[in-house]
C-alpha cells in the first residue's frame, strides 16, 4: 500500500465520525424530550419559538450544505493531487487573482446570507403587542423567585404565570434586587429582568399545557433553584383562574386549619399575604393567594405537597440555600405544631 493511503483514510474516516456524531446530537436533542417539563428550544409551543426553531434549523441546514461541500472539494483534492511518487509539477494557483476572487466572493455571500436571513424572525420579537385585547403582565425577579402581576385586573401572583392560549401576552419585566433572566425555552420569549429598568417582550402558547422554564442568569446562590411554570389554558379556564385569585381566601374548614390561620395572622403576614388583589407587605416576599392550588413550592424547586411544604417551614435553607425566608422550625420562630397547622392551611387555599 502507498505511504498518501493511510493518511486520507484518516481523515475521511475523520470526516464521517464527525458528521455520525452531529447527526447522532441533532436526532437525540430532537427526539421526545424527557420529564414532564422539558426545557428544550426543540419543541416549539408558540409562534415565537417556531420563529426560532426555524431561524435555527436553517441555519444548521445551511451550515451543514457548506461542511458538505467543504468535505467533498477537500476528498478531491486529496484524491486528484495525491503525492504518486511521480516526478510532476501540478500547475501552481497560488496568487492567481480569479481563485482570489471567487474564494472571497463564495465567503462574502455566505456571511451576509447568514447574517441577513434572521432579520424576519427579528422583527417577529421585536412587534411588542399593544391594545385593551393584550394581556399585560410585569415580571418582576427576586432572589430566588418569580411576581406576577396583572395590572389590568389588579391580581398577584407567584412563581406560576398563567396565560390564556393563542393569546399574546405583553410582558414589562425587571428586579428588585439583582440581575435576573426571565426565559420559558418552550415558548420562545427570553429577557433579563433588570434592577432600576424596565424591558419588554411577549410570549404566546398555541396549546394548553405546563411550560418550564428557569432562571437565565446567575444571580446567587439559588440561581439554579429560580425555576418558573407557565400555566397556559384555554381562555374560559384562564378566566376562572383569574376571577378565583381575586376573590378572598377561603375561611378554614378544620380546627387544625382554623388554628393553621392563627399562626399565618400572627407570624407571617409581616411579609406575605394570602389576597391575591395586594402586593405582601415585604416585596420580598411571595403572594401565597391560592397557594393550596399550586402545582410546585420553593421558587419551583419542590412538588407542592403537605410533606414538602412542612419540610420547607422546617428548614427552607435545606431545600434553598440562601431563602429569605425568616420564619422556620429550625430558627425557633414556629414550632413543628405551628408549621403542621400551616401547611393544613396553606393547602387548604385552593
Ligand atoms: Cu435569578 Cu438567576
């Protein structure tokens, strides 16, 4: 066997692998993805996000036509001007201006195609919705959890945003402490969430369904643990939902409820608040109107059940480090009684 052999046999088997394991990456990341909640840009579940899948899927389209043809000019040249052991000169280009001409030509379009052809996907994002028709909502981010208010209907709420279906939903979004990122991969819509101004951007879900998204820019210790749920439902659901969160909290139905409502009056609306029509009385601190209706607890980090919700009185700082939260078992402020007696409460609120 010739010497040249070995080595193009390298690098073609080179180029295979590699083309094997991006397409491997391509169809894994494309397939069904996993949990409940998958945060994937891949699935698109509004018109914002098909904007972006599709701006990229060309783009990986176009990028793969170069690698191919980059692949199949540099096999031939490798095959046609291979070393033969004869004793030739090939004709020598190097400098001839017409190569020059069309290798910067070929590069020139090749750029300005892929920097132009996001342009319509761009403008998409930036028509922020206007009208009485829009749902507006702020966003604002804490440490380490997500406000919602609805201005229009004057509600509040927390770490679960719910929006009606095939509807756009204008969100003015900022902070009150650091730097934050409001993203929902599903959904397309993405904007850091700044402290002392105000941005906005929209988001839209064509069909019901639970959208996960998460917190996109560090901003602390619980920065990973600064998850949100976009509730989308048809628009008859979403109006009972937002009727219901501005009607008053239920009167307990128990004795350990009753007494649950005892302790919440006496230690923690110095900070939080179960009327979903006011801001609580520290910022800081989350709306818990309905709170018994929520899907998960913690800034999203646990499933909202009464187990989880007595281990976060007990000791927030275990499931989050870094929680505000003053009040817990552990820091002596309740006891395991009075926190028993809450969680039969706070779920009570549905
Ligand atoms: Cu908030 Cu990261």
């Amino acid at each position: 066997m010739r010497k040249g052999w070995r080595r193009w046999a390298v690098l073609a088997l080179g180029q295979v692998v590699s083309l094997l394991v991006a397409g491997a990456a391509l169809a894994q990341s494309a397939a069904e993805p996993e949990g409940p909640y998958p945060q994937t840009l891949l699935k698109p579940a509004g018109p914002q996000a098909e904007t972006l899948y599709e701006a990229m899927a060309w783009d990986i389209a176009f990028i793969t036509f170069i690698g191919v043809i980059a692949s199949i000019v540099t096999a031939f040249i490798l095959i046609r001007f291979k070393d033969r052991g004869e004793d030739r000169v090939v004709p020598q280009t190097h400098g001839d201006p017409r190569y020059e001409l069309v290798a910067w030509l070929v590069l020139i379009v090749g750029l300005v195609v892929m920097a132009l052809h996001p342009l319509p996907a761009e403008a998409v994002f930036e028509r922020q919705p206007e009208g009485e028709a829009v749902l507006q909502v702020n966003v604002i981010g804490h440490q380490w959890w997500w406000e919602f208010e609805y201005p229009q209907y004057g509600v509040y709420t927390a770490n679960e945003l719910h929006i009606p279906v095939g509807k756009k939903v204008a969100i003015t979004t900022w902070s009150e402490d650091v730097i934050h990122a409001f993203e929902v991969p599903r959904l397309g819509g993405k904007n850091d969430s700044l402290p002392g101004r105000k941005t906005r951007f929209w988001i839209e879900a064509d069909k019901p369904g639970v959208y996960q998204g998460q917190c996109f820019e560090l901003c602390g210790a619980s920065h990973a643990r600064m998850l949100t749920r976009v509730i989308a439902h048809p628009q008859d659901d979403f109006d009972a939902w937002l009727k219901k969160q501005g009607t008053p909290a239920p009167e307990p139905t128990t004795d350990l409820a009753a007494k649950g409502k005892q302790v919440f009056n006496t230690v923690c609306t110095a900070c939080h608040t179960v009327d979903g029509t006011k801001r609580s009385p520290n910022t800081g601190a989350p709306n818990l109107a309905y709170m018994g209706a929520r899907t998960s607890i913690g800034g999203g980090v646990l499933k909202n059940t009464p187990e989880n919700l007595l281990q976060w009185l007990r000791d927030p700082q275990s499931v989050k480090p870094g929680a505000k939260m003053t009040v817990s078992v552990k820091l002596g402020s309740i006891t395991e009684d009075d926190a028993k007696a809450l969680v039969e409460y706070l779920e009570s609120l549905k």
